[in-house]
C-alpha cells in the first residue's frame, strides 16, 4: 500500500491556489528531505504556515515541523487544523509551538487567516478560529458549514506529486486516487467523532459536479482505480444512482470503491441502483458492522439489527463486489459472549459471500466522543498534554495508557484483530507490494485457523508481527 492523498490539506489550500496564493504543499510521508524543502520554500514573502492531522502519531510529525519553524523562522505563525485540533483545542493550543488552530470546516477561514496575516488585518471577527495573543487565548465563535459544497473550487492535485500516491489495487499497475464528494454522515455512532466535528450533519456535492471534478482527475493523470473516502457515500442512494449514470455516460472506464455504505442504506437498495454500481465500474464496499452483538450495538446507537446483516450480505452476494466487512473489539461493558458472536457473524459472512472478508479493530476512546466519557468512567486515563497523544493510535493505545482491559485481554484483542486481516484472500487487492503479498500467503492458513475457531492462546504471531509493523 502506498501513501493516501492528503485531502484535508488539498481542502485547505485550494481556495487560497485558486486567487492566486502561492501555496506549496510538503507531505512527509512522501517527502523524506522536508527540512530541505522548508528551507526552499520559506522566504520573507512566507504569510504562514499550515499543518493538519489527526489524532495519534502524526501529531509527532506535525510537531517535528512545528518546532523546527518556530526555533528557525519565530516571526511566522503556526496554524494548526483537523480532527485533533478540533477535538482537543485548547490542549492543543497551549503548546509553545502553535499559534493558532482552525475547528471544524476550514475551507473559509483558512483563507481569510491567511488574508488578515497578509494585509494584518485583526483575527477577532474570523469564525471557526482560536488564537494566541501575548500568552492570552481568543475563542472565535465556530463558522457555520458550508451548505453547497458545489461553489469550492476544484482540489489542486497539481501542488502534489500525483505519483508517489496509490490508493487502491483494483487494476495492477493502474493509477489510483482517494476522491470525496461529500462531508459528514447523518448518524450518531457514539464512537465516532463524527457527532463532535460534522454535528451529525451530511452534505455532499451535486451528482452533476461530482462527475465532471471526477472526470477531471481522471483524464489528467490517467486514473484507472477511484476510492471514494467519503464517510458515508452510499447514504443518497438517488444521487449514488444519479453518479453511477454520469460515470457510465461519461465513459471515464474506471474501477471504484467506498468505505461509506452503511447496512440499513443496504438493505433500502433494489437491483435497479446495485446494477448501475456494477456496470459504473464498483469493485469494493466497505460496510461497519461493529458487533455481531445487539446488546452492543444498541449500546453504540449503531441504529442497526444484526439480523439484517446477513440479509445484506445475501443481497450482495450476488454480485462481484469485494466486500470488506469492519467489526470492533474492545467496547466498554463488552463480554466474552459479546465477541463470540461477533466472531460467528463474520465468519457467517465470508461462508455466504465469496467476496466478503471481514476486518477486527480495537475500540480506541478518542475524545469527543460520546462514549469518551464512559471509558473514561471505567478507567482509562487520557493523555493530558498534546505530546502524548502521539502515542494514542487505534492499534497500541491499550498497550500504552492505563484502561478497563486487563493485559491478557489486550493480548486476545490484539491477536483477534492481528489475524483478522489476514485471515481472507480478498484483501490482497489493498496489498501492493510482491513481499507483503508473499509474505500474506504464507501467514494466511495459521491466521485462519486462529480467526475461525476464536483459538488465541500465546498470540507470538501477532505479537512478532505488530513489532515488524512498528
């Protein structure tokens, strides 16, 4: 797998790029010498800097370039937006490196930030920002959402190297690109931190413009493979039908994915929209399921009966869809009993779909969540300072920081969701690389094993592996 698009970023930078800022984009994922490129692009016409992440360890990095500014260039400000940022504002904003943080949406306040730095102009009527001044922090009211996604300009993918980017592996060898064509999701999951930052509120561009920006992406760097990143794509289901059309009639000859269909918008889909999914090119869905246990999903308002699951996955069985089924482990009040029935639903899955293979994570309490709270009743001690949650990722903070899990449970969550992953051919066509994919087939019989018969006794499998991962 190669590194994803930095969207939130391309978000940010594409109204200033589009009235004519010079806007430059450094991704350290891709771009190893960073330091050298901020020497490059730092000048005394520089208005700002702009960093993003989410929580977990790319707070590290974002911090790297924080303070590497701040000691070497102190007269520019330092602005800081994403999830994290969002979640955590104040947290974050007493760090010495930051200067300022933009909440929620900042498509619009970032420009006008950049705009007021540049003219200096006051920061006090700018919606949707936070900011430092002489050790004071100033609490701007939060800006309304956009309500027509339709009138931001198009994303400057030019401000990026298009090739050192890979999404999907759906053609061998093809292009691929991560593509978003709504915001925010309707639900209210009580894990998600979706409530806190989108205010459970969905809008998505129009079909018609999600098409022709489509289009465009694909004709200029000759993609071959879309993922919508969307997180929840499939929730209209007459604009989905209506994009599935465009593609067809546009003839852009491309294989797509979405990790955004939820199981109740699944089971409300006739053959008609499911054909025209087919036929545009779908190859991948990824459906959240959480739990096999309705106790727990009532516990998560996941709003969703278990029993429908199977009928959804009958229903999509029929066709070619590589199905990507994502459970949770780890819950708050969560039972032996609970993950053993989620255990026999996803094998009951993959027994009645060819193409489905299902996913385990660990339940992480990110903060601004509703069920934050509730892990924090029963025992779990949030990092207080901003540096530590770069240690907080979904796949080590039970290690990492004090909860309700005892070791040897931890030790069985981790080895659920370890083999999880490799327990199903059909996740190989996120797998670029010739080794990893070697080095899956090998592993694969033991993962099974291990995954089908809830067999995880001494997981020094799993436990090797996550070292060789780190």
């Amino acid at each position: 797998m190669g590194a994803r698009l930095p969207i939130g970023v391309l978000s940010a930078a594409a109204i200033p790029y589009s009235k004519g800022a010079d806007v430059r984009i450094i991704d350290q994922r891709t771009d190893d010498d960073w330091v050298d490129w901020i020497e490059q692009y730092i000048d005394d016409k520089t208005v700002c800097v702009g960093i993003t992440c989410m929580t977990g360890s790319q707070i590290k990095y974002a911090l790297e370039v924080s303070k590497y500014v701040k000691d070497t260039y102190p007269h520019i400000p330092i602005i800081w937006g994403g999830v994290h940022a969002t979640l955590m504002s104040e947290q974050t904003l007493v760090n010495p490196y930051i200067d300022m943080i933009i909440r929620k949406e900042g498509d619009h306040t970032f420009y006008e930030v950049y705009d007021a730095l540049k003219n200096k102009k006051s920061l006090d009527g700018i919606r949707g920002l936070w900011y430092k001044r002489e050790g004071q922090i100033f609490k701007n009211p939060d800006r309304p959402f956009i309500k027509d996604l339709d009138e931001l300009p198009e994303l400057p993918y030019s401000l990026l190297e298009m090739e050192k980017y890979t999404t999907v592996n759906f053609e061998h060898g093809g292009k691929s690109v991560d593509f978003v064509s709504s915001r925010g999701c309707p639900s209210n999951c009580s894990f998600c931190y979706n409530q806190f930052f989108n205010d459970c509120r969905w809008r998505s561009f129009s079909a018609i413009e999600t098409v022709r920006r489509l289009k465009n992406v694909v004709k200029t760097y000759n993609i071959k493979s879309v993922f919508f990143q969307d997180d929840n794509f499939c929730v209209n289901i007459p604009r989905l039908k209506d994009i599935c059309k465009g593609i067809i009639r546009e003839k852009l000859n491309i294989k797509w994915g979405t990790l955004g269909l939820r199981v109740d918008t699944a089971k409300m889909m006739d053959k008609e929209v499911l054909d025209l999914m087919e036929k545009s090119g779908c190859m991948n869905v990824d459906i959240g399921v959480e739990s096999g246990s309705q106790t727990i999903l009532n516990m998560i308002d996941k709003n969703i009966k278990a029993k429908d699951v199977l009928g959804v996955n009958e229903k999509l069985s029929k066709y070619p869809f590589i199905i990507k089924y994502t459970f949770i482990v780890g819950f708050p009040g969560e039972t032996d009993d609970d993950i053993k029935k989620s255990i026999k639903l996803a094998n009951d899955l993959v027994k009645g779909n060819k193409n489905a293979y299902t996913l385990f994570l660990i339940y992480t309490p990110y903060p601004g969540t509703p069920l934050f709270e509730k892990a924090v009743d029963l025992g779990f001690v949030p990092p207080d300072k901003l540096e530590e949650w770069s240690k907080f990722n979904y796949d080590n903070w039970a290690t990492e920081f004090p909860s309700w899990h005892s070791k040897s449970h931890i030790r069985k969550l981790v080895s659920i969701s370890f083999t999880s992953f490799f327990a199903n051919k059909n996740v190989m066509y996120k797998l670029n690389n010739k080794w990893v994919r070697f080095l899956f087939r090998i592993y694969l019989p033991i993962a099974q094993f291990r995954f089908k018969h809830n067999f995880h006794f001494m997981p020094l499998d799993s436990m090797i592996g996550r070292r060789l991962i780190d």
